[in-house]
C-alpha cells in the first residue's frame, strides 16, 4: 500500500496531477481541497490512499492527512464511493464537513452534488460519532493542521507530558486564540497541566 509519494511535480490540475519519483509518473487523483493547498515548488509529497477495482488501480493524493482520513471515513458509508467522497472534499473543506457530520446537518451534507438524503442522513449517523471521539470533540471543531500546534505538543511530548491531556488543553487555548503562536502555546499548556 502506498502512504505518501513525494517528488517533481510534472503536471498540476485541479482534479489531478502528475508527480515524477524517480523516473515514474504517478498520475493522482485529488480535490480542490489539496489543489488549493498545494506548493508553489516543483518538490512536492502527498498523501496517499490507494484504491482497487475491477477496472483498475486509483491513487488519491491529499494535501495532509487530516483530510486523507476524513476521505476514508467518508467511503466507509455505504453509497459514497471515492469519486463522490473527492467531490464532497471539492465542494466544501474538510473543517466545514467535519463540523456538518458532528452538528447533524444533513441538508449541507445533501447539498453536495451526488449525495442523496438518504446517503447524506447514513453519513451523518455513521460518522457523527467517529468524528466526535476521533477529533475528541464535545459539538465543537478543533483547529485542523496547526503547525504551531504540533510543534508545541512535541515539545509537551518531549517533556513527559501525556499527549492525551496535552491536546486537550492545547485545543481549548487554539479554540480561542487560533493565532497563538508555539512559545505561547507551550507556556499555557505549562500552566494547565
């Protein structure tokens, strides 16, 4: 199974793209999501989830692996398969589906071209529960690809602190203030641990 490729961007589209790892082209599948996030460089990686079918082998690439996991949640529910789970992560960011499934909110959910209510309600009561434990969140969205955050829970990790508890508070600090940067989040991690 292939988790990431990293390479020279050869070709870049908003549904696709080209990237060459050591002289093989690997042709990816990807949102608008992970398009708009994409570098500037030619030097890219990418997340990976690979599919099989009869009609072939599919690569889906993803910007980051918060949005790679939520694709796999999403094609875990039956009636959406991976062609509709890249349109749903095109038509809305991964934070907006995420908050939809935890809030209940099937009619943003069905908005979505190519989910019906009946999917869009299967989704919500398979996934409302996941997303909850999963991101640890009490209806409520936490910040989603925070360097400063990742950065200040190593230092935290480093320190002996559990990650666990450390997350927690280092959530409810970036709930606030998204801005913070990684000494401020250290020093009030420090504080209320």
């Amino acid at each position: 199974m292939i988790a990431q490729i990293q390479g020279k961007l050869i070709e870049k589209n908003p549904t696709d793209l080209v990237i060459d790892c050591q002289g093989v082209g690997y042709f990816i599948q990807i949102s608008l999501h992970t398009f708009s996030k994409l570098p500037e460089s030619d030097h890219i990686k990418v997340y990976i989830h690979q599919v099989f079918r009869e009609d072939g082998q599919f690569l889906f690439g993803f910007a980051d692996k918060v949005e790679r996991e939520l694709f796999r949640h999403l094609i875990s529910v039956s009636g959406i398969g991976a062609g509709i789970a890249r349109t749903m992560l095109s038509s809305l960011d991964p934070r907006s589906i995420i908050q939809a499934l935890v809030n209940g909110d099937v009619a943003t959910i069905q908005s979505i071209k190519g989910i019906g209510s009946k999917t869009a309600q299967r989704a919500v009561i398979e996934l409302k529960e996941k997303m909850l434990k999963l991101y640890d969140l009490e209806q409520e969205l936490p910040v989603l690809n925070n360097t400063n955050k990742d950065e200040a829970l190593s230092a935290l990790e480093v320190l002996g602190f559990n990650k666990k508890l450390a997350e927690k508070v280092v959530d409810k600090l970036l709930r606030e203030q998204p801005e913070s940067t990684v000494e401020n989040i250290i020093k009030y991690a420090l504080k209320n641990l």
